[in-house]
C-alpha cells in the first residue's frame, strides 16, 4: 500500500539522531558524519512533513484529474475513428457483440477506480492535517475539482460499465476498508505526538520533551476538581463499562441485523410462494374458461 511506504519513509528521515563523538575514530571523522546527518535530517521535522504532504496533495490533484482528462479522453477519440478504411490497420482490428471492427472502444466508467482515488486524497488528509492545517482546504477542493471532471468524463467520454456495481455489499466493504485505513494512520500520528521530540529550533511544541507534554501542563493549571475529572476518563473504571458499553450497542446492531436479513429472506420467498399461486390462479382461469 503506498500510504505504507510513505509512512515508513517519512519516519526513516525524521527519526535520525545526531552521532557523537564516541561514533567516529576522529575529530575528523565525527565532523563530516555529523555533516552528513545534518544534511540528512531536517530540522523542523514536522514542516518536513507538512511540506512533503503538501507537495504529494498538489501532485495528487494534477495526475488524477491530468489522468482521467488525458486517457479517457484520448480513448474516446481514437474510438471515434474508422480504422477500418485504413488498410495497414485491419490486422489489428476486432469485432464486438454486433459484428463491427473496432480498435479501441470508450473506455467504461469503473466506480472501484473513482473510490480508491477518493479514499488516497483523504488518507493524505489525515495523514498531513496535524502538520499542515491548511491541507484539508485542498482536499476539498481537490474533491470538488475531481467530481466535475468524473462527471464530465463520464457524460462524454465512458460507456456504462458491463459488470454490475453492487452498491448494497460493497458500500459496506468499502466503509471497512476505510475505517482500517483511518486506523493504520492513527499509528504514526500518535507515536509523534507520543514518542518524538519536537523540534528545538521551530514550532509550537519546541522546548517541550514530547508534544503531548502541552496537554499535561495544561492540566496542571486546573483546580483540583478538574483535574480529577480528568484523570477519572484514563482510569480502568471509566475505560471498561464503556468498552462494555460500546459491544452490547455493536452487538445490538448485529442482532437487529441478522433480524432483518431473516425478514427479507422470508419476504423473498413469500414473493415467490405467491407467484407461484399467481400461475397457478390464471391456469385454472384459462382451463375453466376453456370448459365454458
């Protein structure tokens, strides 16, 4: 998965330390090391981030919008040529359902493919907000950009897709696949904020020894009433009854579920059982009729 890859690239470079003296056999040796590293390794880690993000956001939007633009586009115009008065050309051509010769046809409006691009826009989203605040104006733009030119491109450029789209069993597949992603890249975000120091020379969390740190001094400023509260949601009394509360509503969910698939099977075959009598009402209509 290239969210994957980036996230294992990102934390590659801002994770690197600074050698020490004890590292190298020299003075020498030690200066062009710690050269290197710092050429290496950013200083405000989290604009690196931000930046990269950035850049990965604008580059998504062009080639996306570029791709659909370009390709269906370009399909739908050589679909629109008659290959066929053109002799060298004949050995390449096929026949379709009809019988006529053909290069290549519009191209079909594939739903998985506009999804996926959906699901990278905002996994960059999430993955970049917390660095980059402004990220999720471009996101929507993005997405605003992106639905008008799939409308475009299918209004003039696709052709229906032949294999059927089962909104109903993939809407629920794609939710999933989704909330997985959402937590996939909850992972890094929580292990900077939790395990990485912030940056000495810029940002909002300099001088603080984890970026969580600003929430505890926080805190610290409360009265004594709040700051029990507080500690009350991290203890296992408060955490357990609302797990336990959390799987009887799934739970419920899944019983209310099943209730209903139950119902609409039956349904199914009720509808069945009465075209069946349906049939049969007629035929014996046609028959009596017939003996009059």
């Amino acid at each position: 998965m290239p969210i994957v890859v980036l996230i294992g690239s990102l934390l590659g470079v801002i994770s690197c330390t600074q050698p020490t003296e004890s590292e190298g056999c020299s003075f020498e040796e030690f200066r062009v090391s710690a050269r290197s590293q710092a050429e290496n390794c950013p200083r405000c880690w989290e604009t690196f981030i931000g930046q990269e993000i950035y850049r990965l956001a604008l580059v998504n939007l062009v080639t996306v919008n570029g791709a659909v633009i370009v390709l269906e586009a370009g399909l739908h115009l050589l679909s629109r040529i008659e290959w066929s008065r053109v002799k060298w050309m004949r050995r390449f051509l096929r026949k379709d359902q009809d019988g006529k010769l053909f290069l290549v046809k519009k191209p079909p409006f594939e739903i998985p493919l506009s999804i996926l691009d959906i699901w990278y826009t905002q996994a960059l989203m999430w993955l970049g907000f917390f660095y980059c605040p402004y990220l999720p104006l471009i996101t929507l733009a993005t997405l605003v950009i992106h639905f008008y030119v799939r409308r475009y491109s299918m209004k003039f450029n696709c052709e229906p897709d032949t294999k059927p789209f089962d909104a109903a069993r993939r809407n629920f597949t794609f939710l999933l696949l989704l909330l997985l992603l959402l937590f996939i890249i909850l992972v890094p975000i929580g292990y900077s904020i939790t395990r990485l120091q912030p940056s000495a020379d810029c940002g909002p969390f300099r001088g603080q020894p984890f970026m969580y740190s600003v929430i505890n001094d926080t805190i610290a400023d409360f009265n004594c009433d709040a700051q029990k509260a507080i500690s009350f949601f991290g203890t296992a009394g408060f955490i357990v009854p609302l797990i336990v509360v959390l799987l009887l509503i799934v739970y419920s969910l899944y019983v209310v579920l099943r209730a209903r698939n139950t119902t609409i099977s039956l349904l199914k075959k009720q509808l069945v059982l009465d075209e069946a009598d349906n049939v049969h009402l007629r035929e014996r209509h046609h028959h009596l009729e017939s003996l009059s």
